[in-house]
C-alpha cells in the first residue's frame, strides 16, 4: 500500500510538471507571431517603401521642373539681349 501511495504522489509530481511545461509551451506559441501577421507586416513594410520611392520620384521631378523654368527663362533673356544687340547695331 505503501508502494502504491509512492507511485501515486510520483505520478501526481509528475502530472503536475507536465502541466506547467504545457502552460510555459502555451505562452510561448501565444506571444510568437503567426504567419499571417508576419505577412502583414512585410506588405506594410513594403508599403511604407512604396510611398517613399512615388514621394521621391514626385519631389525630384519638381525639381527638374524648376530647373526647365530657369533655363528657359534664361534662355529668353539670352535671346532679347541678341536681339537688342542686333537691332542696336543694324538699325542705329
């Protein structure tokens, strides 16, 4: 009886480690990430690229923008002053 009282308590120690080990095991897999939020997270990662590449593309061609308009206007002020030249030689 003795014997079977010892096995007992044993088996309960036993039972009891287990159970703590699946509770510790539970834990983990709740905090770890499931696949479908580490999809989601690249796609938003991916995203956040996404914006900022369109962003630079929008902000460099501005610039190449204002960059024609300098050139152009410099490009009429060149031209006037060719002509004031001409008419200023020829005409007077």
């Amino acid at each position: 009886m003795e014997e079977l009282d010892k096995e007992v308590r044993e088996l309960e120690l036993r039972v009891d480690e287990l159970e703590s080990q699946q509770e510790n095991i539970d834990e983990t897999l709740r905090n770890q990430l499931d696949e479908n939020d580490v999809r989601a997270i690249v796609e938003q990662l991916l995203g956040e690229q996404d914006n900022a590449t369109k962003r630079d593309v929008a902000l460099e061609l501005n610039r190449y923008q204002l960059l024609f308009i300098k050139w152009m206007i410099a490009t009429g002020v060149s031209i006037t002053a060719i002509i004031i030249t001409f008419v200023r030689f020829f005409l007077l």
